[in-house]
C-alpha cells in the first residue's frame, strides 16, 4: 500500500562530490521497489547530474511548462526503472523571477503530482549558493551526505549552519556515504552532532545510517545504471535498502494545500536572496 501523502524531501551537502546523485538515484530505485512512486527533482541546476548517472537525455524541463500545450506530464521524464525525473534545468532564482501569473500555473501544474507520487526527491547542487539554500528550506525534510573526510564535515555543518540561524531549519537527517564500516560513519556522524549541539542550539539531527565505499559504485556510474540495478547484493545496494526503509517510516504531515503544492509555493514566494 502506498501512503497517500507525498514526502519532499531533499538530498544534499556542504561539499561537492560526496555522492548526493548517486543515492538520489538508488533510493529512488529501491523505494520503487517498494511500491513507492517516486519523482526525482533533478535541481543539480546547469550540471549534467541525474541523467548522466542514469544515461538519460531528457528533453525538456519545467521552464517548458509556459511553452503552448505543455504538461507536467509531458516534460516528467521517465526512467526504465519506474521512477521519474522532472530536471528543473535553470536557476532558482529565475524561477522566483516569474511573474505571479506564470508562479500560479506552474502550481496549478503541480496539481497533477499531488495525488500521483509518494515521494518527490530533491538532487540540490553542493556548497551554499541560493540555489542549495532555496530548496533546503523549501523541502520538508533534508538528507545531509557526508564522507568520512574532514572537509565534508566541516562543509555539511557550515551548511546546516547558515539553514539554522539564517533561515530557522532545524531539523535534518544525516547518511554518511563511502564510510569504512558503521564504527567509522557514527564517529563522523557523532562529530558533526556534537558541533550542532554545542554551536547551533535546537537542531535536530537524525542518523539515517550509512552507505559503505563500494568499487561497484564507480562501476555503476561507468555503465550509467543506478548500481542496486546492477549489482542489487553488493554492500552499498544493500545499505540503500536500509535507509529507504528507515525513510518510508519517517512521518508525514499533510499541510492544507497540499505536500508537493507547500513546497513549490515555500521554492517560489522566498525572497531574492537567501545566502
Ligand atoms: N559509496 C560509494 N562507494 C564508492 N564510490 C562512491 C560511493 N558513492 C559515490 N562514489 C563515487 O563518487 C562519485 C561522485 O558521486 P555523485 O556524483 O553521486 O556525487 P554528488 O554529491 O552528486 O556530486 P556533485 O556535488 O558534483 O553533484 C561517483 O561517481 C562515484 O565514483
Ligand atoms: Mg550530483
């Protein structure tokens, strides 16, 4: 059984390089899997991102929505492994640009997700650009990544830094990605918590787990296949199975006009500048 409320939630970083696509990409897969329709918000903005991983090209993105007779349905691309992508191809701040009229139709086109999937996955960029920053707090959870490597956790706390005081996001859940073993990801993870807990008082931070270094990763991202297709035992395939299903327990809270509605209002009404 599906749930009938969508959970946006975004997958994202301090540093770049830490695996944010590929876990976008595999979660979205294995909560396939499960029954789950997923939509993948490839928010990468200008970087070939979501598509390369998977060897897709697609066409057209949500600018095209005010192009004559187009759909949503139209410009979501489909995957041979369920899921869809929707790429959002331009810059955030070109979408909080558009005029009221236009923000109102990409809404009303929104409409068409609402009842249709169960979870939109947002693939930000790294670092801390208006960009990473706008759909962070427009999301309604955050899937910080981290490596093992002390940058990464230095960039995921300026990170959830700037999102706490600046911005009143407080709640995150944490993946460590290419970790040794689970001993390694909950020293770096419990780094990290222990800088929040001493800097940025009332934030929440939620061990979501972690994905091990796996050489069929790499792999995978040369044959352009998500690698829990390819290679579904190996240990990172396995991993994902475990946070996707920690995330299918995570709860949903249904907001008045609707969970996917709430979010692109939040992405399109923000100010102009957030960083
Ligand atoms: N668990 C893993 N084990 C081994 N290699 C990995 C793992 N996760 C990611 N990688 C490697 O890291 C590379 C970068 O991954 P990916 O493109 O998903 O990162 P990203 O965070 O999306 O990067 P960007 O910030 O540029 O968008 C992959 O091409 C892959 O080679
Ligand atoms: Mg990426």
């Amino acid at each position: 059984m599906t749930s009938s409320l969508p959970l946006v939630f975004s997958v994202t970083s301090g540093k770049g390089g830490v695996g944010k696509t590929n876990i976008s990409v595999n979660l979205a897969l294995a909560l396939t899997k499960m029954g789950k329709r997923v939509v993948i918000l490839d928010a990468d903005l200008g970087l070939a991102n979501v598509d390369v991983i998977l060897g897709l090209a697609p066409k057209l993105n949500l600018f095209h929505l005010f192009a004559e007779g187009m759909t949503l349905e139209k410009i979501l691309c489909d995957t041979p492994y369920g899921f869809r992508i929707l790429p959002a191809a331009s810059g955030v701040s070109d979408m909080v640009n558009l005029n009221t009229g236009q923000k109102l139709d990409l809404l009303e086109a929104m409409d068409y997700l609402e009842g249709g999937i169960d979870h939109l996955i947002v693939d930000t960029g790294a670092g801390i650009n208006d960009n990473v920053l706008y759909f962070n707090i427009a999301a309604s959870e955050r899937l910080v990544v981290l490596t093992t490597e002390p940058t990464s956790l230095t960039d995921a706390y300026a990170l959830i830094k700037v999102l706490k005081l600046k911005h009143g996001v407080d709640r995150f859940r944490v993946l460590v990605n290419m970790a040794r073993d689970e001993k390694g990801a909950k020293e770096i993870f419990t780094k990290l918590y222990k800088a929040c807990d001493h800097f940025l008082s009332g934030v929440s931070l939620d061990f979501v787990g972690f994905i091990p270094q796996d050489a069929a990763v790499r792999k995978a991202v040369i044959a352009q296949t998500p690698f829990t297709h390819l290679t579904p035992d190996c240990p990172a395939s396995l991993a994902i199975g475990r946070a996707a299903t920690k995330i299918t327990g995570w709860k949903v809270t249904a907001k008045a006009d609707g969970n996917i509605k709430f979010f692109w209002k939040k992405l399109l009404f923000q100010e102009q500048s957030v960083a």
